[in-house]
C-alpha cells in the first residue's frame, strides 16, 4: 500500500535532503535586472537587490555585489515581497481544545511542526511569512504564533520573535458548535448561541478585569496575599493591556459588529477581524475601531453563514480604509494566494499595488511585523519571491524564494532532485518493510492524517479547504 | 479534503434540444436574459478550433452562432455590440460539478440534493434534482462559464448526470443533455473509513483489500444482472408465454449504460483503482469516461489504448504522498497532454467555486501545459467528452451561441467579462453578490 509506504520511508527521505538550499549566512546575494513590485512604491524595471546579512541592503540600477556573492539574474522576471498568509494552521499538531469554550491557555507555539510538508508547498507558493491560529471551536480558542517559513531549521527560527504576542477568538457556527451532535444524554457544551459566545467573552473578560485588580492591589501593597495565577486569564488581561492582539473568527457582520462594541466595552482594539465575510456591511464602522479584516477572497456558501460572503468584500473594506489580508485558511489554497489577490482586481476594481499590499503589507501589519517585512524596503527583512512573470498572472510561478535573504525554496534545485528521489523511492519500496503489512494492524499513519481528528471542522471546508 | 470528494457520481439519457429557450419573449431584460439578432463587431474571435480572428464579426440569431469572420456582413436589425479592444470565447463548460445540487453544504442539510443511501442509484437522475434558481448559477456564469455537468454522489452506482447550460427557468430548459452519463464510485482500498471523508476507525490493510474486492464484485453482479434483466424483459416482450419480469425502477435505468450506447463515470484517483476500473470498462463492454483521474497520466498506456478520456478535477488538490513533486497535481494536465492523454480541466466544485475553472486552466499552464491546450482544456475538450462538442465547445457557424465577451485573456483573474450569451440569449451580468454589492457598497 502505497500510502503506508510512504509514511515509512519517504518522509525520511525528504528530511535527510537539505532543503536549505544555498544559506546566504552573513553573505551577499544580488538580485539582478529584475521588474520589481515594491509594495510600497510602485513597480520598477529593470531593477537590482543587493540582499546583505538577511536584509534588503540597497535597492537601485547597477548594484555591484562583493566577490563571493551569489548573483541571480532575474532579467525578465518579476519580484514581490513574500507572501504573508494572516490566517494558517500550517505546521501545527493540534488545532482545537474543544472540551471548554474559553482555552486561552492554550498556546500553538508548543504544537509547532517544523517538518510538515505544506509548508515546503507554501514557499513553492511564495509563502514566506504565516499568522498561525488555533482553530474556531472555542469563543477563546488561544495563543496564536507568528512564523517565518524556515523550513529546514530548527522551530524556534521559526518563531518571529519580537512579533506582538496573539490569540484567537471565535463567534458564530463554529464556537455555538452548529454541526456537533449529541448522544442522549449527553450535555450540549455552553454556549449554543451567539448570544452565548458574546457573553462567554464578556465573561472572560470581567473575570480578567478583577483578576488585573486583584494583581494591581497586591503590587500597590493594598491587599498581603498575591492571587493564585490563573493561565486562563494571564493572556487576556494582556489584552486589556493592549499587548496582545485579538485575532476574532467571525461570518456575520452583526456578531463581529458586537465583538467591536464590547472591545469598546473593555477598552482596547480588535487586532482582525479573521474571516469577516460579511464585512463589506459594516465597513465604516470597522474603519472606525480601526481592526484590521482578514478574509477569504471569493469563498462563499460552503456553510449557511457563508451565503452573504461575496468577492467584492476587499474592494469595499479597501474603499473606506480598511486594513484588509487576502489569506487561505489550507494547505492547498496557501499555494496560490498570488492569484487570490489578483482576483479583487476584477471584483470592484482594486489598484494593481493595493491588492499586491493584500497578500504582503497589509497581513505584515495586521501581525505587528509591518516594520520588518511585507514590502521590498532597504532594511527590511529579505522575504522575497522571484516570479517567472507577473504574480497575478495565472502562468506565471514562484521560482526562487527567499527568508531572510537565504534561499528556501530554488524550482530549478526542486526540479534537478527529482531523478534522484524517483530512484531512491524505488529503492524503498523493495524493502521487506514496506511491503503490505500482514493481518492485525493497520498501517501506521502519516502525519497530515493523524492530524485530521484534530483539525476544525468548519474551517477545513472554508475555500478550499484541504483537510 | 474539501467537500468535492462528492464530485463525481452520475447519468444519463434525454437529449434535450436547446429550443428550450425560445419560449420567452425577446423584450425583457429578466434574469434568463433576451433573445435577439446580435453581431459582435471589431473583436478579437477566439475560435479555439480554428484560427484566432484578430478583428471579426460573430452573429447570433436564433440562439446559433450564424456567422463567423472577418469580413462577415452584419444583417439588418442586428443589434450592434462593439468589440474593439475585446475578446470573443466560447462558454467555458465544467466537466465535473454538482452544479445545482448542493447550495450549502453545512448548516442548511436542506439544501442538499447530493447524496442518496444506499449501493444502487442508478435511477436518480441529477436533471430532477437540480435547482434552476440556486445562486450558484447566475454567480458561475458570469465569470463565463456557461456550461457544467453535474454529478449526483451516493453509493457505489450514484446515478445519472446531466449536462445543463446555467440559464432558464425550468431543468428541462437548462438541459443540454438531461441524462448523460451513470456515475459510478469505483471501489478503492480505504483503511480510513471509505470514500475518503477522514472518519471511522482506521481498519486493517487486508481488510480493506477485502473490502474493496468484495465491493467490485457486487458492482460486476449488479452491471451483470442489468443485462440478465433486460434480456428478460426483451424476452417476454417478444413472447409473453415466457415468464413476465417485474419492472425494477433501479435495472431499468442502467441498460443503457451497460450495453455500451451511454457512457459510465467512474470516479477514481489512484494509479492501480484506475487500471482496475479501465479493465473493468474493457470487461464490461462499456463506454467509460474517468471522473478525478488524479494519477491518470500514470495509466496513460491503458488510457489510450482504450481511448478513455478523463475529467481532471484536481488542480485545487494538494499531492496525496508527502514526496510527490510540489507542483505534481499542477503538472498533471501537461503530463497527460505529452502523454496523449484525452482530457479536460475541471473544478470538481459543488457549485460555489465553479467559477473559478478558468484559474484552473490557467496554473495547469503555468506548470507546463501549452496555453491554448489550457483553453481547450475547459471548452472543447470537455464538448467532446461529453458528446456535445457538435453543439458547443468552440465558436463556429451553427453551433448554440455560449459566448463570452472579455476585456483580457479568459484564463486570466484580472479579465472581466463584458457581455456573454447562453443560447443566444444576453445575460444580464448580475448575480447574488453583485446584488449584495450593490445594496452595501455606498453605505456610510
């Protein structure tokens, strides 16, 4: 069985290449003659990248790079800031605690899988960057973590480290638990309705409020007994502190609407809203609190509070202001996120550079990180795509990209390791080992799979929607 | 795996002329459109079967493409669309959807009309299922599709689909082929549960092998019986001192699938299921088309030799073995293409993605497969699999008006269509989310 062949040996064979391709460490790399999409300033032709210690070093017309360095003509290619994907499960072992509805203890950073193939598939995509989220079963599904594609690397390069800390709130079908059944007898989970979530928060939250107090007072030597700490609520006073960021899950415009009113409530920012399919009917009013939206581009109908999801949600967001991110939720849709945004272009008309800044500046701010990466700056981190033509073309593909000015992702490195893999899978499946197993045991399961119970139902049919 | 895993189940037999539409009157702008004499002048004419026309004239009058060229004449009374700067395609036409179907697959199992229990379905037939006024139509072809083949889903036989123009007010009016092919979910080996949903206890390998043979035994006994029945029925009827066989509703609607007149879908993915059902097809007799068809390239010898074609509906799918080639599922449409493999490109979508086809053309040419193989890949290619490639598929003098008007390269998201004509009819480019756009987009 081939799958179970695979889970054995390929997984090794994958791990014991190195997929760093030519680390640039301490080095210099030198894009050369490319057509530049800066993100920020226009598009440049015929334009050079001297890349030094991982960063954008200068940017300009006949760059010399020092001897040693690695030169990559680009001539007739295109580059764009690597893509940033605010809303992803990539890499993780886990998705949901799903027994309580508030699980802000929970963190994705001990769940990390840094071997996980999606994310080689993502820098095929021009993937560099990824806001990693809990899933959406719980009003306060947990800490969220945001990485850099390091992929060959030790997990704690992944971790953006001076990225502002997040946590991921949920409203609406998947938190009330819709499509949950239950045997007899059994206790249906609080809450089952969106009035239910609003006060789950609420309540999390005014438990959080006296729980600072409490802390307050103690410091201020007003009571003699510290508080026991409480995990639970440590991440959402620091919400109210306004050091970590709310990424809230939401379709309905009115549940997201009441998320902002009770933000108000409490006195601090919704960070995004994530998924906010219906955002286009309260754009001003989110330009208002000044959250960011974090959306799907043109997924609708997969679920009942996705029927009012339509694609021309960027365009009116991006008209009144709004920090909008073009993001997929998949595995699969990860790969592609270049077209995703080419598509708001069509619907509603959004400018070339703006809807480029969707997939790149904008989910760079969204992630606090906008002032290290997600536009093609001198000093700012070297997360770069070369394109074979133009990103929003659908012939035109990722071929070379970079994290941090080291190449982790080379098409024609890719290509040329084919032969010897195809050999020494072939090799492989010979082996006694990999035979069909006998009776009494199943094969044993490959990662992505013994994820699947894991994963968040809802969010796995949402655009595309791999698992 | 996203919902589409339900993709490909299907149908068969009303071939119903597109004279469906000339009931309405050619006055008002409704949501099936007008009728009318158009010429399309000063366009670029993306013929796809002929030379590309770089500035031509495209009549249409009653619901048919009457002329084609560039120095073609305009009949009086036409009425006149300016074509300077735009392109002219055929209908772009999804081979594998469950168009009509299936509007919401989570939270409204209401709108659901997939899925029937059972092993044999063979009776139900997508035409009497799909919705005419589902959202998902109108939101589909005004990104210039015009043309989808859905798919019922159930059981190992699933039933009969049907191919359908996505306009008119009634199915029979929307039939392009009312029952077209029998849908058949080949058997595989699944430890995890079957059919690929992720659920149930994972079961042993041998087991599952069991399982799978067992499965395809029941499906040679119920093609076997069909043919059994149907002799006995002729029997009688030739002969009523013979002994009278009760109608069975299911039997009846498989004949002509298993005598070889109408073509069987057998949605399978992997290499050796593939092989197992192209013999299976061989053994059977059977007109046989490959519904999924993820390792198709892979059979490519068996698939030629037969000259079976296959409905490729994975380019939104990631590679199934943690060491395939990053872009494997991409590359899939140039591979059979050098292969010389017939195919077309497909969504696999339930309806609400569907539009999306031209995007799925367009990456298969990113990653290898010539450009106007891509195009081909969703008009005339799939025309041909689906036995309408005389009516549509290309833009050629007495073939039904599908057309679509666009500012740029159809494959490319940044195209917008202009204007688009579904048998001849104008449609209005409106639909659920321009009517929502329209409510919201000023609001302050």
């Amino acid at each position: 069985m081939i799958r179970r062949l695979f889970s054995i040996t390929c997984i090794a064979c994958i791990l014991a290449l190195p997929l760093v391709v030519s680390a640039q460490a301490g080095g210099e790399l030198l894009i050369r003659n490319a057509t530049v999409m800066t993100a920020t300033r226009g598009t440049l032709a015929n334009t050079d990248i001297l890349v030094r210690d991982g960063k954008i070093a200068r940017i300009g017309k006949n760059i010399t790079a020092g001897s040693g360095a690695r030169v990559i003509d680009a001539t007739g290619k295109y580059v764009t800031p690597g893509i940033i994907d605010a809303h992803s499960h990539t890499m993780m072992n886990a998705v949901n605690e799903g027994t309580l509805s508030v699980t802000s203890m929970t963190r994705i950073r001990d769940v990390l899988n840094p071997s996980d193939i999606a994310i080689y598939r993502a820098l095929a995509g021009g993937v560099t960057a990824a806001l990693l989220l809990h899933g959406s079963a719980n009003s306060i599904g947990g800490q969220s973590s945001t990485v850099k594609f390091k992929y060959g690397r030790p997990v704690e390069e992944f971790v953006v480290a001076d990225a502002p800390s997040g946590i991921k709130f949920a409203m609406g079908e998947n938190p009330k638990r819709s499509s949950q059944s239950f045997q007899p007898g059994q206790t249906p989970r609080y809450p089952r309705t969106r009035m239910g979530v609003l006060e789950t928060i609420r309540d999390a939250f005014l438990r959080a409020r006296d729980y600072k107090q409490a802390w307050d007072d103690f410091r201020a030597k007003k009571t003699k007994v510290p508080p026991r700490r409480d995990m639970e609520l440590e991440p959402i006073v620091e919400i109210l502190e306004g050091k970590r960021k709310v990424h809230a899950h939401g379709y309905r415009s009115d549940e997201h609407l009441n998320l902002l009113r009770l933000a108000d409530e409490f006195g601090f920012k919704i960070g995004t809203l994530q998924h906010g399919l219906e955002a286009y009917k309260f754009a001003p009013e989110i330009a208002k609190h000044g959250a960011g939206v974090s959306i799907f581009v043109d997924s609708w109908s997969y679920k009942l509070e996705a029927y009012d999801a339509i694609p021309y949600n960027a365009y009116i967001l991006w008209k009144n202001g709004v920090n909008v991110s073009i993001n997929s939720d998949s595995n699969e849709r990860m790969r592609r996120l270049n077209l995703d945004a080419a598509k708001v272009m069509k619907y509603g008309g959004v400018p070339e550079q703006d809807a480029l800044k969707m997939i790149t500046l904008n989910p760079a701010i969204q992630l606090g990180i906008g002032n290290r990466t997600g536009s093609i700056d001198t000093n700012k981190d070297a997360d770069i795509v070369i394109w074979s033509g133009h990103p929003f073309s659908p012939y035109s593909i990722a071929e070379v990209t970079l994290v941090e000015g080291e190449v982790y992702f080379d098409r024609a490195v890719d290509v040329q390791r084919r032969t010897a893999l195809a050999k020494e899978r072939e090799e492989l499946e010979k082996l006694d080992v990999n035979k069909a197993p006998g009776s009494g045991g199943g094969p044993p399961r490959i990662p992505t799979e013994r994820l699947r119970g894991d994963l968040d139902d809802a969010e796995h049919i949402d655009g595309g929607n791999d698992r | 795996m996203r919902p589409r895993t339900i993709i490909f189940f299907a149908l068969t037999n009303l071939v119903l002329a597109a004279s469906a539409f000339t009931q309405s009157d050619g006055s008002q702008q409704n949501r099936t459109g007008r009728a009318g004499t158009f010429a399309i002048v000063n366009a670029r004419i993306v013929t796809v079967t002929g030379a590309v026309i770089e500035n031509g004239t495209v009549v249409i009058q009653n619901g048919k493409i009457a002329s084609v060229g560039s120095g073609t004449s305009v009949p009086s009374g036409a009425e006149r669309i300016d074509g300077k700067g735009l392109s002219v395609y055929p209908g772009m036409i999804d081979a594998g959807t469950n168009m009509g179907l299936a509007e919401i697959p989570q939270g409204a199992n209401a709108t659901m009309d997939l899925v029937e229990p059972g092993t044999l379905n063979a009776n139900a037939k997508a035409i009497t299922g799909i919705n005419p006024h589902s959202s998902h139509i109108n939101v589909t072809r005004v990104n210039g599709i015009t043309t989808a083949h859905s798919l019922p889903g159930g059981g190992l036989i699933a039933g009969q689909s049907a191919v359908i123009n996505l306009n008119g007010s009634t199915q029979s009016e929307m039939a392009v082929v009312g029952e077209f092919g029998l849908v058949v979910n080949y058997p595989r080996i699944a430890t995890f549960g079957g059919f690929g949903t992720g659920g149930g206890q994972q079961i042993d390998f041998n087991e599952a092998v069991r399982r799978r043979d067992t499965q395809i035994e029941e499906l040679k006994r119920i093609f076997t019986d069909v043919e059994n029945y149907a002799r006995a029925r002729e029997a009688y009827d030739n002969d009523k001192s013979l002994p009278y066989v009760a109608n069975n509703v299911r039997l009846d609607a498989m004949v002509p699938y298993v005598r070889g007149v109408k073509p069987v879908i057998f949605t399978v993915e992997r290499e050796r299921d593939i092989r197992s059902a192209l013999k299976f097809i061989a053994d059977m007799k059977l007109k046989g088309i490959i519904g999924g068809g993820q390792e198709a390239w892979k059979a490519a010898d068996e698939l030629k030799k037969q000259n079976v074609p296959v409905i490729y509906t994975h380019i939104y799918s990631l590679p199934v073995r943690e060491d395939d080639a990053y872009d494997l599922l991409f590359a899939a449409p140039s591979l059979m293409q050098k292969a010389g493999i017939r195919f077309a490109i497909s969504t696999g979508d339930q309806g609400g993605e569907v539009r999306d086809l031209p995007y799925h053309a367009g990456l298969a040419s990113g990653y290898g497969l010539p450009k106007d193989e891509a195009l081909k890949a969703v008009t005339i290619y799939p025309a041909q699999i689906l036995g309408i490639d005389d009516r549509l598929g290309s833009i050629e003098v007495g073939k039904m008006a599908n057309i679509v008007v666009t500012d740029g390269d159809i494959l490319d998201p940044r195209t917008n269509i202009k204007h688009m004509f579904i048998g001849g009819r104008l449609i209005p480019l409106t639909s659920r989310h321009t009517e929502l756009f329209d409510s919201f987009k000023d609001r302050k």
